[in-house]
C-alpha cells in the first residue's frame, strides 16, 4: 500500500529519511512531497538583539527554522553597534504562524517574553505539480500523512479534488495534535495520530490505521 507524506526529505548527506524506512518496514510504500517554504525576515532585529545577550534572560526555540535565523546571523552578519533593548525577557525567535499557547503560559506564570518573527511560511513553489503528478503516476494513496496546520491549508483541496470519489478511501493521518485539530476543522476524519512526532509512532500508528476500521492512537 501506498503513503503520501506531506513534508520535506530528510537531508540526503545524514541517510535515508527515518519516515520512508520504518513504514517501509510495515511494507508501505512512501513518497515525500515538500509543502512548505520558507522565508526569512527581521534578520537585522535580530543581529542587533544577539548582540546584547546581557540584556536578555535566555533565548526559547520552537522550530529548526528559528535556529537557522540564528544560525544565518551569526555567520553572515558582522557586529555593529546599536541602541541596547531595554529587557530582561527570555528572546523568543519564532515563525509569523506561531500559536499562542507558549506565550500564553509563560504569561500566566509573570515569566516576560519579547517574540520576535524571524520567518514567515508560504507554500512550496512545486507543489501542486508535484502533487498532480503522484495522484496521475501513482493512483491514489491509501494513506496521506500532514506534517503541520499549514500542510493542511495548503494541501487538502487539491488532494481532495485529485482523489475524486476514491476520498473516503483515504486514510488521514497527522504528525500531532494541532495538525490533527487543523484535519478536524476542515471536516476531515483523521484516522490516526502519532502517539509522539517520531517515525516509529507514526508508522505503527499507520499501520495499525490500514488494517482495522479506525486507530486507537489519541489525539
């Protein structure tokens, strides 16, 4: 049986992608089609604020994209000088589609954050055609899995649309809770959610989806 996954291949130099090879163990077939693009902004802002690590209490990371930020400043951007920001905040770098869950709680603990965004997420460039060509080559998959909110936003009508009248064939899946509410709130049954966002929950959860009528993994 077929997978869809909706999410970029893992880098190809640190080996095969951990997703492709465990549900290849349960032998299912899964291809990857990246959703997502990214760009980055406020890099400036940001140069200037690391800058002054003395004037923040920490740095908070929720995403491997915020730690490219830093990663982009430090290495391309030279040390200037600039008015200090009068904080003592934990610095948290973060995409334009943050949720509000962390700040919210560290709020509600007196713990300050200064947010700052850092990249803004668009969909893939290639993505409907990459998507039209896996549904006219390969059929339509007895499973596609969603990575984040934003897979859904920018991928379900078109897989929809593609799957026809084969759609409720088609089993759901999602990555964690919030991409599986995001399922949910676009009026999609998901089958299964991965108990913890590994390759080896995912594709247990998965399998275990396929071959009975619905999953027993939580939300």
């Amino acid at each position: 049986m077929k997978v869809l996954l909706l999410k970029d291949p893992k880098d190809k130099e640190s080996g095969p992608d951990p997703y492709v090879k465990e549900l290849g163990s349960y032998s299912l077939e899964a291809t990857l089609i990246p959703v997502l693009s990214f760009e980055f902004t406020s890099l400036d802002s940001l140069f200037e604020k690391l800058s002054h690590p003395e004037c923040y209490g920490g740095l908070v990371f929720t995403s491997p994209r915020a730690l490219e930020a830093i990663k982009i400043c430090l290495k391309e951007k030279s040390k200037k000088e600039g008015e200090k920001p009068n904080s003592s905040a934990l610095l948290f770098p973060c995409g334009a589609l943050k949720r509000e869950v962390l700040p919210t709680v560290l709020r509600g603990k007196g713990i300050p954050l200064e947010s700052l965004t850092v990249y803004q997420t668009t969909q893939h460039p290639d993505l409907q055609e990459a998507l039209s060509s896996y549904f006219s080559q390969q059929g339509v998959p007895a499973s596609v899995v969603f990575f984040s909110p934003s897979g859904v936003r920018f991928c379900l009508q078109h897989i929809q649309k593609l799957s026809g009248d084969l759609i409720n064939q088609v089993k759901f899946a999602a990555i964690g809770p919030s991409t599986a509410e995001a399922l949910r709130s676009a009026g999609v049954a998901v089958s299964c959610t991965a108990g913890s966002p590994t390759a080896q929950e995912l594709a247990a959860a998965i399998h275990t989806a396929l071959h009975t009528h619905s999953c027993s993994v939580p939300p």
